[in-house]
C-alpha cells in the first residue's frame, strides 16, 4: 500500500520518469494507494500515472480484496486548504460494506476516532515524517498526536509510516525513513 505523498508537486523530476519503477511494484492482492496532500499539486497527472502503473487508487471507497478483508480509502481533506469535512466521511463510505475486517488507507494519521467507531481494525498512515528534524518532532505531535509508530486506539491500531522522502528541507535528524512490513493474521478464537 502507499499512502500519498508519492510525488513532490513542487518541481523535480518529470512524472513519467518514474513510472518504470512504479510497474515493478506488486502485491497478492494488487497494489493500492491513497492520496497525500503533495498529489493534489498535479491532480490529472498523478492519477493516471498511478492508473498507467497499475496502482489501484482508493478515494473515498472501500473494495473487498479477498474473502472477510476489506480495503478503504480516504482522501486527504486539505487538499484544497478545507477544513476537515463536517460529516463522518470514513462512516460514509464504510456504509454497505461486508462483514469484513476492514484496513483504512488515510494520509494524516487524524480522525482516528471516527475509524474505531466505524469499526476499522487497522489505519495506516504516513504524512507526518515523523517530525522528520529533532526535535521538530515536539511541534508535529501537537497537530498529530499519532506521530509515528504503532498506536492502539479503543478495539483500532493505528500505525504510522514516517515514509521514505522530507517535506522542506531534504534531511532528516533522528528520524530516518522507513517502509514498514506489516503480517495480518486471521482472528483466533
């Protein structure tokens, strides 16, 4: 899964260069993505980049992968500087779905509350860079108490990414990037 912020929408390289990489990415159950705040800079064309790769992106959608496991999306609701929508749009757009476990895919590691009420067992997020500078880490935990790692929210965890890239100035100071490797296991008992 990625979890937005896949292209820099400030300059650098051209898009399609990076499509070669992007098409040897593969999943079992395909690969999926949501997106950060950074793809609505070029919304078109990172879109059907992600279509060109055969990236699968979920806005505002869920879709039953295999038997009992669901995958939902939201989008990132700054993308146009907005607020936060007024409406419960993670419990809109789990309405109809299975009887599934359910992963929610979101960018910003908020509206944690709203998942664990709408019965998402797991939320993975990135966004946050994990304060990426010490200690601007302390200024980020104010905005996104879940800053990075792995969280338990009522019957949810929440898992943070810090990611690969930097947001601003390109280095990091204690906190290096990372992909995550996360093992699902069927419920016992």
């Amino acid at each position: 899964v990625l979890l937005g912020d896949l292209f820099e929408g400030h300059g650098g390289r051209p898009l399609h260069e990076m499509l070669p990489a992007m098409r040897r990415l593969s999943a079992p159950l395909g690969v999926w993505a949501v997106n950060g705040n950074h793809e609505y800079h070029r919304p078109n064309k990172t879109a059907s980049l992600l279509w060109d790769a055969g990236i699968e992106l979920l806005q505002n959608r869920w879709v039953e992968i295999g038997p009992g496991l669901v995958l939902a999306g939201v989008d990132h609701f700054t993308r146009s500087r907005l607020p936060a929508p007024k409406t419960d749009i993670i419990a809109k757009i789990l309405t109809n779905k299975p009887p599934a476990a359910t992963i929610l895919l979101k960018h910003a590691p908020l509206q944690y509350e709203q998942a664990t009420r709408a019965g998402v067992e797991l939320m993975l997020c990135g966004h946050t860079h994990g304060g990426q500078i010490w200690p601007f880490d302390y200024l980020v935990k104010l905005y996104y108490p879940l800053l990075e790692g792995r969280y338990e929210v009522d019957k949810m965890t929440a898992i943070v990414c810090r990611g690969t890239g930097t947001w601003g100035p390109r280095m990091r100071l204690l906190r290096p990037g990372e992909i995550l490797r996360v093992t699902l296991r069927a419920k016992t008992g």
